[in-house]
C-alpha cells in the first residue's frame, strides 16, 4: 500500500496536541511551523511531528482523523506510545 493521505499530531508549544491529514507531511509541518498551517496551531509553533499514520484513501484518513480528534489527551498520548 503506497499512502498518499496522512493523519498526524502534532505537539504545540503551550504543549496541546493538534490533530490534521494532509497528502505532503513535510510540507504540512513546514506551513504550521510558519503560520500558514490551521488557524489553531498559529501562535502556537514551534510545533513537532508526534505520530503520523498513512493511508491509502481521503476517507480513511478523514475517519482516522475525526476518531482521534475524539479521544481524550490521555488516550492520544497512549496511541503516540503504542
């Protein structure tokens, strides 16, 4: 299986956890990092690639992505170290 979406987190600043999907990590990373990335995480770089998950599909990733952005802080930290 050869990904081309991604789910990721990444650690912010004030150490919350931002949760997106994107087709290009680096590049996703890079626009966060500049204040081109989600409103959220603007204001709140440096940020840190934590975990990241490819897939084969847009629906996949979107589904992966809601499900972690419904964990809890504690469970999200428990997925990073599984």
């Amino acid at each position: 299986m050869k990904a081309k979406y991604y789910v990721y987190m990444l650690k912010c600043s004030d150490e919350t956890i931002y949760t997106g999907y994107t087709t290009n990590l680096d590049n996703r990373i890079k626009a966060h990092n500049e204040g081109k990335g989600a409103k959220y995480t603007r204001g709140r770089s440096p940020v840190k690639l934590i975990w990241s998950k490819g897939f084969s599909s847009l629906s996949k990733a979107l589904k992966e992505e809601i499900r972690i952005k419904n964990l809890t802080r504690k469970q999200k930290l428990f997925l990073i170290k599984v």
